[in-house]
C-alpha cells in the first residue's frame, strides 16, 4: 500500500521561511545599525511623536577617558529599554546622550605622557595644555558613542551634550554663579579628602578603600592637675571627696590614646571620651625588659580595652597590671592634659599648651583605649569638636603631604611620597614620642583605607582653604516650596517629588543627605570650569565684602564662555577684561580652583533639560538611572545643585541598578582577570545576548556574568528565536482575506486572545515600573510554554493539513495577532533581533519595528469564564500527556499519534470534554472519555486526583499525509488518507 500511495509532503501547508535558526547576531547587527541610521529612525520617532507626552531619560554623563567596561554596557542598555518601551508605549520618549569631559582623570592622563616626555606641566601654558585636555577628551567621546551605539542604544548621537561644550561651560558657571549671589558660597577651612599625588580635594564618590599597612600607636597624654586639685593636695591630708581623689590619684595619671596616623599627633588639639563608657585607673605593678612603661606609672584607660591596651605595651596579666578604681565621667571631665610633646627640648614652645579632655558621643569602647586623640585639621568627628569647642585649627601639612619646614623635629618630612609610598613622617614622629617617653606600644596592622581611584595612592584628611556651598543656610532666592536651604530642600524633595525604584535608594539617598557636611565646590587642578569670582585682597573670608558680587561683570565672564568656552578665564588680561570699569582692577583677585566635576554633571539638568530643545518643557527629568554608587555621586550631586539653583530636585523618578560581578560573585579585576569586556561578549554572541542578559536579570541587586551564565543566556535566545520562526513559516502568505473575526473563532484561539489581554496588562504594566525581568519571563515563559509546548504544538496539524478551514484561518489570525505583540513587547530587549523579524514580514525600504507603537488589544478578548474551563481542560490534558510520557519512554510508541487512551474523569468533566476536542488537544489519533471508575493500575498525577488514564493503542491505518492512525483510512478517493486530508486534496 505505502508504495502506491502518492507523496503527499508536497499538498501540506507546511512553513515557509529564510529566518534562519543560527542567529549570526555580530556579523548580522552592524547591517541594522546601518539602516537605522541611514532612515534616520530616532528622528523620524520625533515627528512621530509630536503631540505625545514627553517622557525624559536625562543621561548620567560617563566619563571621556577610556574603553566601556560591562558596567557601561549594563547602564546604557538599562537606558535603553527604558527610552523605547516608554516610547512604544505612546510617549514621547526623548533620550540625548552626554559625556562628563572635565577634572582629573583626564588631566591626570595628560600629566603622565608628560611624565614620559620629561615635561613638567607647570612649564605649559594653561590654555594649551587645557586644550590637550579637551582633545584627549574629544577621542575618547567618539571612541565611546561608537561602542555604545554597537549595544543597539537609541538615542540622538549626531548632537549628544558634552560638559565641555562652550554652552555647557557657559551654563556651569552661571549656575555657579547663583550660589555665589544667593549667600550660600563661602571660603572655609575644614578637612577634605585630600591627594598629596594629585594635589586636590578629593570628593567621596572619587575614593575607594584598599587595605593597608600602618603603624598603630599608644601614647600617653599627662594629666595637669587644675590650681584647685594642687591647692587641696598642699592643704588636705585626709579629705574624703572626689577632687581630692583627683588631687591624690589622678594627678599623675596618664590617659592613653590610639591612633593610626601617628602623623597627626603634632597636629592634636584635645582628646575626647565616651559619656557611656566604663573607666578605670590603673597601676603598673611590674614590667618586662623591654617596656616603655614604669613601674608606679597610673594610666586611665576603657575597661572593656584594658587587656588589649596592655597587652600591646608589653604588660600583660596580673602581675604587671592592677586596677586601682573606676575613673567617673565627671572626674575625667575635669581633667586637662598635657600634648606628649610639650616642653621636649628643641620644640621652642610649640606644644606647650593643654590639651582638654572633652566628651564626645562619637568615642566608643569597641577597638582603641576608649579615648580618642582629636585633630581639628584631619577628621570630620575631630572638626565638629573642634567647632563645637572652639579648638584652633593647625596647618602643619603642606599640598604635598610635608610638614612645613619650621616645624620643630619634624619640618619636610611627608606622610606620602610624590609615587604615592609611605613617607617619613610617621616614623619621625613614633621616633620623638619614644624619646620623650610618651609611647606605650606600637604595632603594625592593616586598615582598610581610603585611596584616589585614579592613582590608586592613599589620601589623608586635611585642613585646606577650599570653597563651601552652606547646605543649612537659607538660600535667598524666594524659591521656598520644599524648603528654605540646600538640605531642606533635598530632603523633602527626596519624599515628596520623587519616585525610587527600588524605593531602598530613597533611604540611602535621605541618609546622606540628612548627615552630610557643606558641599566642597573647589578643586586645585586646570582641566575644568573655573570658580568664576574674585576676592577682596585686603578682606577675611567671614567679611561681607570678601566675595565681588556684581551682575555686570558676571554677564561679562558668560558672554566669554558662550563665545570662547572656559578657557577665557584663563587668557591674558581676563581679569581686567571682566572686572571693566566698574571694579578697581587692583582691590581684587582672581580665584583659579576649578569646580568639582560634580558640579559639572550636577548642573546637566539646566544645559540639557532646561536649555535644549529635545530637554524636557518643565526643565526637569521623568528618570534619573545609574548605578547605586550614584546616590553618593551624581543623584547627590545633581539634587544639592538643583536645590540651590531652583529650588528642588531636577528628577521626578530615580531607578538605581547594581554593580556587576564575575559568574561566582567575586567583583570583576584586571589583576584576577576576571573581567568581562562587552566587546568581547559581542563578538561572540552579539549585542541582543547581552541585551538578554540585562533582561533577565534583576537588576536592582549586583548582577553576575560569565561564560557560563551567557550559554544559558544563548540557550533562552535560541528557545524564543524557534517560536519566532515558527510564527514566520506559518504566516509566510498570509493576508487580509485570511482573517476571521474572534466571534468565528474556535475555543482554543479565544483562550489564545485571553491570554494575550491578560498579558498585554501585565507587560505595559511592567514596564512602567521599569520591571524588564518581569516583563521578560512574563512573554517568555508565555512564547515557550503557552504558545511553544501547548498551543503551537496541538495547531500544528491543523496548519499543515487542513484545508481553507474555519480552524486553520483562526489560527493563522491568531498567530498575526500574535506576532505583532510578541516582536512589538520584545523589542525594547531583543533590539536587534525583533528588526529581522518584522523585516522578514515587512521588508520595505523604510520599515522598522522601531517605528510602531505596542499593538492595542481589545479589552473584550478577556474571557475569564473561558479561561476557568480551559485551566481544567489543561489540567486534564496534562494527566494524558504524562501517561503517553510514560509509554514513550518505555518504547511502546514513538509519538502520540499511536495512542488511543481511555481518560476516567466526573461527570462534570466529562461534559466540559465533549465541547472541545480533546483528542486533538491531547495530539492522539482518538481518545475515550469515561465517567467509570478508573481500573486499579491506572495512571495518574498526585495534584490530579479525580483523573485517570489507561494507555490504548490507536485502531486503523496510518495516514500517509497527517499520520494520524485511522479505521477510515484507506476508504477514500485519495489513496491512503484520512477523511479530513481527503477533503483537503478536493
């Protein structure tokens, strides 16, 4: 019979396609980023959306100075998703991309092929070598937009905003220049993140911590008896109280402190203790060979850290230490101290003062001696005492880490060497303290400390003349609706205008904010956008009229930079140039710190937003999105600049992801070789893997990559690229005519558009949240296990081998329906692959999916009654689908289609089975349905109790066209078919 029955492969609708299986994604996505570019897709979506609700990404500038890391490509895909779902979704969705082009990196790069030259900087004109500066920069800027656009990021790269523009430079000094006229600039002296290598301040957000190696030391501090302790010691024999204590007990005590920067004991001005902490004084009773310690010698000390302080003085166990009493709070806050160093011979009377002994909430008994030495000039708890006190601030140490050179013992000694290496200062002063007898002990250990992330050396706390913006003062520009100062405003911005995702970043953000010090605007360095003011040479800081405020002349230095860009501030005659006739030229200086480039990007807001035509009506941004390192950086920043300037954050909506790491967790290094470059993953996967990977993961925690990971990346693509291509075979000729109404559709097709309403919630839903993982599994798990595994599966027949049927025309209508949504919804992700997939259906000279909006769907699709009957009919089906599992995997059959199973369900059941077909959902040739009781042995599902299945081979012949297994077979015009493939053939 099989051979005198024709070959029918060639009468079946089977799918036609070129849409390859193997995606060819790194040879293949440079064509689309060529036709993107060459139909000007991004600006044709502008005259498309004209009329629409602006919706505004503002880009956090990366900086011009070297290839993009994975970090990169994580943040700019992020963006992107963002920029297109926003757009398809019926918004005006406008992103301009921008680049942070000032300040040191760049400045340091140019320094070091100096170095390599034998140049020395301070020989170069500034103009020139700031024009070095702005050519490196400009490189590196076109080096980045081309590695950016590779991801597939849209936006509008032909006139992105550069810091250095001389607009933008023009707009950051007149913003600049608001905090100069509204009160809230000063000149201060506080401690700074200081970089001796680099010689400039150092914000928070420009420091990492590294562990290192430093000397800790213990140094006793004498007490000075007051006049009235002395008075009762000469007078009293046998006063019971607690100044005689103090006169007979204390007034040769000792308090101890411990400190890891033994540099800064020169610079001690007062040492605090805890108000909670529990004292003790006490007694040296016996002591090795080698010890810095006398026997009789008394020392006050934390409890809870007596044994450990001992320990490191060599006087360990109760034979060497006795604790004499408890040292009360009151007693010690009668107390005054002498510096370690007063009165050594050669010091001319440098430390020949008292040092107090001063409460302070900030000393705690968890490591130390429970006492804290406190330098006014090198730390910020030390600084607020030192206000709070009144203490003097010293100014020992020099730009270059090196005490000034009149410094008794220890004058041109550095705490870091110009490579960034230990100096001699700590060792000079440990040296002095042991021969003056002040050291207890010293130990080498290692901290984790802070360091430049540019040169990778240490930076200290130091006190140096620097420029404020008073974040607690009122800002007096009428601008008072969140608040009448910098904080104020921030604050209740961050509550009240703000939406974060995840909201954790709102916390992190509003505790800074709440406990932050002055912001420091100035940095000692040439590359960057001046302070443009001047100063009254024969005035002091706290004078009225230190700071020149004058509109003329600052009208002057902005016409200049909109003109000739910053560097105008540095030409010859400037000053004269821009003081005019109004200001006597000689009564004034010329200040020449730079901004902190944070200030630059902080003020993007108004050149970008507010300036530009593509920036946003209300000069303020839907979203802000970086990384969470951002909160300290250009969240902060840009919410203490918009608050100064207009009063409140520039950003309605701030989304925060994390850092990313090696597939095992580790945080990526070029020293471990760990990284992962995104053109090393393009060139082997390509841009939409990557874009896979961003999609899947959940990116508001760290997010791990690896070869690993990206396989199963690979695999996910591969899985959803066969449904695709399933979609595309099955529509190859499909036209308008084809169509059917949902009304004439079958049951199956209506559950279909059920779950495509549903679905079509959920996704824009999601994507107003930002939710792209959500979104992702969402339409994947539907594609690959609704529409793959069920739906695709059981309609395959009726694709290929039906007729002009009512049921096949349903199931192309609906897989037209389909595919508009799923490449529509995919493509925010799938950039690149979504465009070869509509081009495979739509291929004109001007098409582009990245040109239409997410389809509509009728709400009236949503049927929830249908999809209760078909979640049992599921259920059914899937205690059948597992009993020919079973069979198969024993060899009984090959394929469903050999199978005739008897199905034991309720009445009730049974009745929702005779309104579908339920042989052709189950893919078998018949099926029986019964209300009998299930035989013993029968199989079934433990969460499907009231189904059963007994296995039954299907009855008949083969047909040679569907292979169905038939009684009719065989008794029809056409030789060895089916009834159904019969009427088919006509």
């Amino acid at each position: 019979m099989c051979a005198e029955t024709p070959d029918y492969k060639q009468t079946l609708n089977l799918p036609r396609t070129d849409f390859p299986m193997r995606a060819g994604l790194p040879k293949r996505e440079p064509e689309w980023l060529t036709r993107w570019e060459e139909i000007g897709v991004y600006d044709r979506l502008r005259d498309k959306a004209e009329g629409r609700k602006p919706f505004t990404l503002h880009d956090g500038p990366p900086y011009a100075n070297g290839h993009l890391h994975i970090g990169h490509a994580l943040n700019k895909i992020l963006k992107d998703m963002v920029v297109r779902s926003q757009q398809m979704m019926g918004n005006d969705a406008r992103y301009v991309p921008g680049w942070d082009c000032h300040g040191l990196p760049i400045e340091w790069k140019i320094e070091e092929q100096y170095r390599a030259k034998g140049r020395d900087k301070d020989d170069v004109n500034v103009v020139d070598f700031r024009q070095e500066c702005r050519k490196f920069a400009e490189g590196w800027v076109d080096i980045q937009r081309d590695e950016f656009k590779r991801l597939g990021i849209t936006g509008n790269w032909a006139d992105p905003y550069l810091t250095m523009n001389f607009h933008a430079e023009r707009v950051i000094a007149e913003e600049f220049q608001k905090f100069l006229m509204n009160g809230t600039l000063y000149q201060g002296s506080k401690p700074v993140m200081w970089s001796p290598v680099e010689k400039t301040a150092l914000a928070e957000a420009e420091v990492e911590y590294h562990d290192r190696q430093t000397d800790a030391i213990w140094v006793r501090f004498p007490v000075v008896p007051s006049d009235e302790a002395l008075a009762l010691l000469d007078e009293a024999t046998d006063f019971e109280g607690t100044l005689f204590e103090i006169a007979t007990d204390l007034q040769t005590a000792k308090v101890l402190i411990w400190t890891t920067t033994p540099w800064t004991i020169p610079q001690n001005r007062a040492v605090c203790f805890g108000p909670n902490i529990s004292y003790g004084l006490y007694e040296i009773i016996g002591r090795p060979e080698e010890c810095w310690a006398s026997i009789g010698e008394k020392m006050i000390v934390a409890d809870a850290l007596a044994e450990e302080v001992f320990a490191a003085g060599r006087l360990a166990g109760d034979e060497m230490i006795r604790r004499i009493r408890d040292v009360t709070i009151e007693e010690l806050s009668a107390l005054t101290l002498a510096h370690p160093l007063r009165g050594a011979t050669g010091a001319n009377g440098e430390w020949d003062f008292n040092v107090p002994l001063l409460p302070g909430d900030h000393v705690t008994d968890d490591a130390g001696t429970g006492f804290v030495h406190t330098a006014p000039s090198h730390g910020d708890d030390d600084y607020a005492i030192g206000v709070k006190h009144g203490l003097p601030m010293t100014y020992n140490i020099l730009d270059d880490s090196s005490y000034r050179a009149d410094l008794p013992f220890f004058g041109g000694e550095a705490v870091l060497k110009p490579n960034g290496k230990p100096g001699g200062a700590s060792k000079v002063v440990i040296d002095k303290l042991v021969e003056v007898g002040a050291l207890l002990g010293r130990r080498r250990i290692t901290i984790s400390d802070a360091h430049s992330w540019r040169s990778k050396a240490p930076v200290i706390r130091l006190n140096r003349p620097q420029w404020f913006a008073a974040i607690d003062k009122a800002v007096g520009d009428g601008q008072d609706t969140y608040g009448t100062t910098i904080r104020e405003r921030a604050l209740r911005s961050i509550d009240e205008l703000v939406t974060w995702t995840p909201q954790t970043g709102r916390n992190r953000l509003y505790s800074m904010i709440e406990a932050r010090p002055d912001w420091v605007l100035s940095r000692q360095r040439a590359w960057g956008v001046p302070l443009t003011c001047f100063v009254k040479k024969d005035a002091q800081p706290t004078d009225p009229d230190y700071l020149l405020r004058n509109e003329a002349v600052n009208a002057r230095v902005l016409q200049a930079f909109e003109q000739e860009g910053a560097d105008a501030w540095y030409k010859e005659g400037a000053k004269e140039r821009f003081l005019g006739n109004e200001v006597n030229h000689e009564d004034y200086t010329q200040v020449f710190d730079i901004l902190d480039v944070w200030f630059d990007s902080g003020s993007t807001h108004a050149f970008v937003l507010r300036d530009r035509e593509d920036g946003s009506e209300d000069g303020m941004a839907d979203l802000y999105l970086e990384g969470t390192d951002q909160h300290r950086g250009w969240f902060h920043s840009s919410m203490l600049q918009a608050c100064g300037t207009k009063g409140h954050a520039p950003y309605r909506g701030v989304l925060t992801h994390g850092f990313t790491l090696d597939q095992k967790g580790m945080k990526m290094s070029k020293s471990i070789g760990n990284t992962i470059a995104p053109e090393q993953v393009i060139k082997q996967y390509g841009a939409d893997i990557l874009r896979l990977w961003v999609a899947q993961s959940d990116y508001t925690a760290d997010l791990r990559i690896g070869d690993e990971i990206l396989k199963g990346v690979a695999d996910s693509y591969r899985r959803l690229r066969n449904t695709l291509r399933f979609m595309l075979g099955s529509l190859a000729d499909f036209t308008e005519a084809d169509r059917i109404a949902p009304a004439e559709m079958p049951e199956l097709e209506r559950w279909v558009l059920h779950r495509l309403a549903a679905l079509d919630q959920q996704v824009r839903e999601g994507y107003a949240r930002y939710d792209f993982q959500g979104v992702f599994q969402a339409v994947f798990t539907f594609a690959t296990v609704e529409l793959s595994a069920f739906y695709f599966d059981i309609r395959k027949d009726a694709l290929y081998c039906d007729g002009d049927t009512t049921r096949r025309r349903a199931a192309r209508t609906v897989l037209d329906i389909l595919f508009h949504r799923l490449t529509k919804w995919l493509a925010p992700m799938l950039t690149f692959t979504m465009e070869e997939v509509w081009l495979e259906r739509f291929d004109t000279d001007d098409s582009s999916i990245h040109l239409e909006d997410f389809a509509e769907t009728p709400v009236e699709w949503r049927d929830d009654v249908l999809a209760t009957k078909w979640a049992e009919v599921r259920k059914v089906r899937r205690v059948v689908t597992g009993a020919l599992e079973v069979e198969r995997t024993a060899k009984v059959i090959g394929a469903s289609l050999e199978a005739a199973p008897v199905v034991y369900v309720s009445d009730k059941t049974a009745k929702l089975l005779e309104t579908v077909s339920f042989d052709d959902l189950c893919i078998t040739s018949s099926i029986v349905v019964s209300t009998d009781a299930a035989p013993k042995g029968a199989f079934r599902l433990d969460d499907v109790a009231d189904v059963a299945v007994v296995f039954a081979q299907a009855e008949g012949e083969k047909c040679q066209r569907c292979w169905k297994i038939l009684p009719d077979v065989g008794t029809h015009a056409h030789a060895g078919v089916c009834s159904r493939c019969n009427d088919a053939l006509g």
